[in-house]
C-alpha cells in the first residue's frame, strides 16, 4: 500500500487500507521531498493501519528500495518447477544458436538492418570421436535479408561483419566447433506467410 510523504493521508488512503489484507506492506514514497520529521508524523499515521510492515523509500533516489525489495521476495511463494532442474533454456539447440548468430548481427549493424534480418541452421552435423565422445561439431546457419543492399551491409566490406560475427559467436559454442554463416537474399520475407513459417518450422523440427 503506498503513501505519499508530502501528502496528508486522506479519505481515499483510509478507504483503501481497511481494505487491504493484514499482511500488505505499507510504503512511505518521496522521502527525498519531504524532511525527516514529516516522514516519521506520515509513518505515525500509517501505522495506525497495523499491517505487516512499513517502509520509507525515495522512488527518485533509490533510497530505502533495496530493503522493500528483500521483504517482497521473502513474502514470494515459491513457484512451480516447468522444466527440469538441468534445463538452462527452453528452446532447442538450433534456435539458440540461430539466436546467437541474429544477436551478434543487429550489434554489428545497429540501426542499418534491425528487423530486415532472420537466421535458421539448416544443418546440423553432430560428429564424435573413436570413443564416441563429442568432437566439433559443424553447424550452417542462414541469414535472410530483404534487399541486396542489406546483404552487402551484413556481409561488410571484405566480409569484416560476417568474420566478426562468426568470431563472438564461436566463443560461446563448444571448443572446435565449425560454424559456417551465409547471407540469402528473400525479398520481403516477413510479408510472406510460407517464409515465416518455413523460420518457425526450422526450430519445430529439432
């Protein structure tokens, strides 16, 4: 339940208090405006209430928010388990690559191509040693631009963008992997229902 510190508590404050639940918290907000003595006659009035606990905050500031916050996640009920306690992502391992390759892409291109780009792996080869451990594995994902003019800026000159974004995204993938990257033009793809469905289908089918 909030409360201003430089206002009186009024009519509407009362109506809502005897309203709220035994167990609400009772926040003090705007203590940057008020001095110290008319924060403390507000947190009198309010106490009156008697609910579970009080707290003088400076929304402005910061100041005060920490200690609310805390006493708002202690009163959390601990939620439902949806996935297994392993699980680290809830999309497969082609879309979070495919993922992977579109962020580094709208960094590298910030304001040039921001929705004109979609990426898919459209192959995965999984590859093990002698001993069936894993070894590095070699994954090929495709960039969708609009325009060929976006696919020039994708690619950057002497293919610097495409380098780089390949580079960052490697570091996140497991040691040896081999990630190849290419641009296709499909012009106006997003306008097109069978296009989308054919990026959404690229994640449904792993």
């Amino acid at each position: 339940f909030l409360v201003d510190a430089t206002a009186p508590i009024g009519k509407g404050d009362e109506w809502v208090a005897a309203r709220v639940p035994p167990d609400a918290l009772v926040v003090v907000n705007k203590t940057d405006a008020a001095d110290r003595d008319r924060v403390l006659a507000q947190l009198t009035r309010a106490a009156r209430w008697d609910r579970a606990d009080y707290f003088p905050v400076s929304a402005r500031t910061g100041a005060g928010v920490d200690a609310l916050v805390e006493a708002i996640v202690a009163r959390l009920p601990e939620g439902p388990r949806y996935y297994p306690e392993a699980t680290v992502r809830d999309g497969s391992d082609w879309f979070w690559v495919a993922e992977l390759v579109r962020e580094q892409l709208l960094v590298a291109t910030r304001e040039e191509v921001p929705h004109s780009i979609a990426t898919r792996v459209v192959e995965w080869d999984r590859r093990d040693d002698e001993a069936g451990e894993r070894k590095g594995d070699r994954i090929r994902v495709e960039i969708l631009v609009e325009r060929d003019s976006q696919k020039g800026i994708v690619i950057g000159k002497g293919g610097a963008v495409l380098k780089a974004v390949g580079t960052t995204v490697r570091e996140q993938l497991p040691l040896d992997t081999y990630l190849e990257l290419f641009v296709k033009v499909d012009k106006d793809w997003q306008h097109r229902p069978a296009a989308i469905d054919r990026l959404i289908g690229a994640d449904e089918d792993h």
